[in-house]
C-alpha cells in the first residue's frame, strides 16, 4: 500500500472557470502528461498531489475506492462549479491481471478541464503555475524496432494452442495479446504522442497515466450523477481504400458469423455485469458498426441508471475483465493468457481513466497503446480468439492494430 502526499498532509482544492475554448493538451508543460480528451474535450494534469499505488488481488478496485473516498473526504475543497471532473480529480489505471500491482491512481496538483462549452482550472496546493511550458517539444527520432515477448511465429502457434482448446470446448473464446519494442534517440515525449493521436483518431479517448500513453475507441463505463454508459466493442476489420470497399469490408463484418459470435460474448457479459447494479438498463440486440481512421468495429451503446450511491470504480469492479480483453468464460480464459501470451500485459487492456470525489468519472480500456519508459516504448495489440480465427489472420490484425502507435512515434 501506498498513498503519498505531496509538502501537505491534507489536499486544499480550488477550482475556478475560465475562458474557453481551451486546446487541452497543448497547455501540458511537460512530458510527464495525465490526460484523458475526446474530440478536444476532457481534462488533463500535472504534477502530484498524492499518488495511490494499489495492491493486486480481487479486491482491489474496492481497496482503491475506500482509500481515494478517505483522501478526498479530508480535503478543504472549494468547487463553485460542483460538474463532473471539477475539484479533486485522479487519474488511474490499472493492470490487466488482478495480479498485477502497478495499478495506480494519482491526484494532480493541476487539472485544466473543457467539457460542453464550460471550461475550469483546478488547483491543490499553493504556488502552482498551471501556463509555463517548462520542457519544449520534441519528436520521437532515430527510432529502431525490435520483437517483443513473442515472435509473430511463436504467437501465431499460441493463436492455434487456443483455437484447438475452443474447439475441445475448454471455453468460448480468449483474446491473445503480443507486443513489439522500440527505442529512440532520447526521451520519448507523451504530450507528442496525445497529439498525434488526438488529431487522427478524435473518436476515440485519447489518454496519458503514469507513462501510459494510447487512443483507445473502447468506453468501458461512463457515470455522470447516477447514469452510466459504456460501449462494447468486439469484432474488426480494416477500413478500404475507397468507398465501395470500405462499405463492403463493413458490410462482411456485419454479417460475419465469427464476429458477432465475438461481439455477442461480450454484450451478454456488459449485460449481466450491470444487471445487478442498474434499476434500468439498455443492451441493444444488434451491434452497430463503428468505423475509426484506420478500423471498423462492432458495436454495441450501452446506457442506465445506477441503483443506490455507487463510485465509477464500484462499475469497473463489476465489468472488468470484459470478454472483449479476456474472453469467456473468465477464469479459463484468464488461465489460458497466463500460459500462452509469454509476457506480463501490465496495464495494457486495463482499465484507464479519471474519477472525482462525487464517484462520477470516465474509464475506458488500454487498447492501441504504449508504455513509454524514457527512450524506450513498450507496443501492445491483441485479438479475441474463437473457434473460426486462424494465426495469419490474428497476426494481420495485430499489425493493422499496431499501426495508432506507430504512426503516433513515427508521425
């Protein structure tokens, strides 16, 4: 456990409105970036109030609830706007496996946020100067490519392992993951990165924690006050070269059976998750078709009202792992990733997002992303396996799924 604070003992917020429009990420000062923006909208941070770094085991989105609600309890806030994502904000993200303990959420002594017109400045602390651009940017150069845990020969015999234990009915589907290295000249800048990405792929929910850096398309829950939204995401294929190709590559992936069989997994187990937490729930039947600059998805909107005062976390807790990172059912699955992938996930299709001290917040999952660690970065990208997949098509997929990062480091 551990729950640092900055020079005070006890948190003293302020948050003040400002003039909008604001260019978010443009406002970082330096490398070490939190952000969390959408089509321009969203928040990011700097600095470090407090830092929560959480303990694995299953209890632990509860462990980081009860520990975030205590810091925020003590704090002296003054929040005239009292909106989603004003006073106290953290920023997390959390390992894939329960396992893992490099989940963390951290407390920004700056937060800058512009969300429907309204834009605010929050503060801990006294002396901050949110404007200075402390560290230039710099683009990533001299950049060399390498493999990671496995090769596209070893992972693609892993795919077959797990297509064979589909087949003997072991369980439903798995998602396999892999992931590439690459090292720079010098010390790889987050806040380029946000911006490359931001401006390529604005649908999706670009974001920065803790050296975590990516653009993922997946809402794994949204709670304003008490709604809830997430979006399901499973089955995909490329965008086409031209219009006809592109509406017909959509088309194959609506009618796919493989696909939907994939995609209905995961809208069953959204459905079941939230059913218990929810006195009204809507899960469409049929997905429909979400396309990004570089893929088309399957999806499916998910939306309703929480029963009771329940945190954002108390929802991750009861969706993550979703069948669209781990598969079905989940402790077979979970087993099965363990002994192929060859690699720790760390916090690649974790959860990531923000929360506030009302429990209202945004997480999305560690899709189409990277872990920057100095000159060094770290890829990942995954595929749900199922009964239908074969290796040279999960391997395209991976590659095509590579290519946000790529093209966020190289430009």
């Amino acid at each position: 456990m551990s729950v640092a604070l900055g020079a005070s003992e006890q948190l003293t917020v302020r948050t003040v409105p400002v003039d909008g429009p604001v260019d978010l990420i443009a406002r970082l000062p330096h490398p070490s970036a939190l952000a969390w923006v959408r089509h321009d909208a969203g928040l990011v941070g700097w600095g470090e109030a407090a830092r929560i770094e959480v303990p694995g085991g299953d209890d632990r989105f509860g462990w980081a609830r009860r520990r975030l609600t205590a810091l925020f309890r003590d704090a002296l806030v003054d929040d005239p706007l009292g909106m989603p994502g004003t006073g106290p904000v953290a920023f997390g993200s959390f390992g894939f496996d329960p396992k893992n303990d490099e989940s963390v959420l951290i407390v920004p002594r700056v937060v800058l946020g512009w969300r429907d017109g309204r834009a605010w400045h929050t503060t801990i602390g006294d002396g901050v100067d949110p404007l200075t651009l402390v560290r230039p940017l710099e683009e990533p150069a001299g950049l060399e490519w390498s493999g990671g845990s496995l090769g596209e020969e070893q992972w693609g015999r892993a795919v077959e392992s797990a297509v064979r234990s589909i087949r003997g009915g072991a369980l439903g589907k798995v998602v396999l993951a892999r992931d590439v290295r690459v090292r720079a000249e010098g010390p790889i800048d987050a806040r380029v990165l946000l911006r490359r990405l931001a401006e390529r792929y604005p649908e999706c929910y670009t974001f920065a924690v803790d050296g975590l850096v990516g653009a993922t398309p997946e809402l794994l829950v949204r709670r304003f006050g008490g709604r809830i939204e997430s979006l399901v995401l499973a089955g995909t294929t490329p965008r086409g070269t031209d219009e006809d190709e592109d509406r017909e590559l959509g088309r194959a992936l609506l009618n796919s059976g493989k696909d939907r069989g994939e995609h209905a997994y995961a809208a069953e187990m959204v459905r079941e998750a939230l059913r218990p937490l929810c006195v009204e729930l809507d899960v469409p039947s049929v997905p429909e078709l979400l396309r990004l600059a570089n893929l088309q998805h399957l999806a499916t909107p998910v939306s309703g009202r929480l029963a009771g005062e329940r945190s954002v976390l108390d929802v991750l807790a009861a969706l993550h792992p979703t069948p669209a990172v781990c598969g079905t059912p989940t402790g077979e699955a979970m087993e099965l990733i363990r002994e192929l992938e060859e690699m720790d996930r760390s916090r690649y299709a974790g959860p990531v997002g923000w929360v506030d001290a009302r429990g209202d917040g945004e997480w999305g999952i560690a899709l189409r992303c990277a872990q920057l660690e100095g000159d060094r970065a770290r890829l990942f990208a995954g595929c749900g396996i199922v009964a239908g997949s074969t290796a040279q098509g999960e391997i395209a997929e991976t590659r095509t799924k590579f290519g946000a990062m790529r093209y966020a480091l190289e430009g």
